[in-house]
C-alpha cells in the first residue's frame, strides 16, 4: 500500500507480510526491492557527505581512525558493533535481515551495518 502524507514527501509505503522473520525479511526485500537498494546507496552517501557533522558526537577513539583511515573505517566500526551485539540480537531479526538481502539483492551485512548506526551513534 501507499499512503500519500503530504504534497511534497514521497509517499509511506505499508507492507503487510505473514510468515516467519524470514519469510517476512524475504518478502519486504522483494517488494521493495528498489526503495531498499536505493536507501542503503544513498545512506552510505549521505553518511560520507556528512562525516564532518557526525564525527564531533562519537567517541574520541572513533575519531581518531575515521581522521586516520577515513571513511571506510566506518564499515569496520560498524562491525565491531554488529560482533559486540550480536548474541544480544534475537534470532528473529537476525531471520529478517538474511531474509531482506536474499530478497532484496544486497548482503546481509549491508542490511546489518544500516540497522547499527544509530546504535553506533548511540554507543559513542
């Protein structure tokens, strides 16, 4: 479904699945096959454009290897987190996100590193 909220925001879009996370994960990743890939590519942009904006609110030691080794120390950053988190993480997301890159054509980890930023944020 589609839910338009207001003349210049793209409209909400609702997927109503059933079955198990991943059968569900799998079904979000093929239906919004596009929006996800499009989302993590202009994610990881944004997050890239903007590292001067983030950067002040991590934790020092994580500045030091972003000013170090640049950007692409992010995706390391970022899993050390998905590892620290890990057996912390139900099986069911774990389930969802498989399911969503299988469907959508990225790889879990892709789908992963997305869900832990906040969390890297956060955590920093």
């Amino acid at each position: 479904y589609q839910v338009k909220t207001a003349d210049d925001l793209p409209p909400l879009l609702i997927a109503h699945l059933y079955g198990s996370a991943y059968e569900m994960g799998y079904a979000q990743g093929e239906l919004l096959k596009s929006e996800i890939q499009a989302t993590s590519t202009g994610f990881f942009q944004f997050v890239t454009e903007q590292i001067d904006t983030f950067l002040p609110h991590w934790s020092k030691p994580l500045q030091d290897i972003i000013n170090k080794f640049g950007i692409g120390a992010l995706d390391v950053a970022l899993d050390l987190e998905i590892a620290a988190t890990y057996e912390y993480t139900p099986q069911r997301f774990i389930d969802e996100m498989e399911g969503m890159a299988a469907g959508s054509g990225l790889s879990t980890n892709e789908i992963h590193r997305i869900s832990m930023f906040p969390v890297l944020c956060v955590d920093t």
